[in-house]
C-alpha cells in the first residue's frame, strides 16, 4: 500500500525502499502502524512516530500516512484509522502534513475536526563530499 499511496500522489519515482528495508524499519519502536482490514484483506493503513517540541518540550506524534484503497473512501476507514490514532495519542497534538493539492483530504481532515495551517515545506539533501585525494572522474586518469 505504501507504492499505491505514493503512485495515488504521483510519487511512485520517490519510493526506493525494499521490502527488507521495511521489515527492519517496522521493528524500530518509534515507528508504530495500524493496517485496517475487511474480509481479511488490506484496505488502508496509517503510520506515525513519536517525536518531541522543543518549543512546548512535549510528545507528539508524527503522522507518516493515512491511505485507505479507493474503492474503500467514503466508508469510514479513514475516519477509524484517525480515531485509533488519537486514542493511542492519548491527548498528544498529532502533527502530518498534506499536499496542497490534495483538496479531497484536506476536506477529509477538516470533517474530522483538524486545524488546517499553511506551511512551506524544505527539504535539503546535501551531496557527500569527494574525500580529499580521490579522483571525481568515474575513470582513472588517462583512459577518458
């Protein structure tokens, strides 16, 4: 579900993660999901962390993703997998992010009763340096 929610977003291209990968991920105690089923199949899941503010110098907790399959919307998966979120919440602010785009959810998470702010998001992934002495060129000297 993690490759259909990225392809839902148009960002199948961003997904790099393996299964392996996953599996290790989903075993860090920091990182809990709750997968909603009907007929013993997976139509949705949410995710979160749990991290602190510094500025209130409390938890709270982090929404990954909430993806309920398409066929599923409008039947109050979504609405349950928030509502399981806030009862293991236990009144800690739960914080996520939705593209702008995303006029849909954004409608979804008002219905709920989230508080909507808008907010610009940065990401900055800065190149490892080259190690002093070695070459940048894929080819040894003399063989370009």
């Amino acid at each position: 579900m993690i490759c259909e929610i990225a392809e839902h977003q148009n960002q199948r291209s961003a997904i790099t993660l393996t299964v392996e990968r996953l599996r290790e991920l989903l075993t860090r105690p920091e990182i809990t999901y709750l997968i909603a089923e009907k007929n013993g199949r997976p139509v949705g899941y949410v995710s979160w962390l749990e991290r602190i503010s510094l500025w209130a110098g409390t938890d709270y907790l982090a929404l990954d993703d909430l993806y309920v399959r398409a066929e599923q919307r409008g039947q109050g998966v979504g609405e349950q997998l928030m509502r399981a979120v806030a009862e293991v919440a236990d009144g800690m602010v739960i914080r996520w992010e939705v593209a702008a785009a995303n006029v849909g959810a954004q409608r979804f998470y008002q219905r709920i009763g989230a508080d909507l702010f808008t907010k610009v998001i940065c990401r900055w992934q800065v190149a490892v340096p080259v190690p002093s002495g070695a070459s940048e060129s894929p080819h040894p000297a003399g063989e370009e």
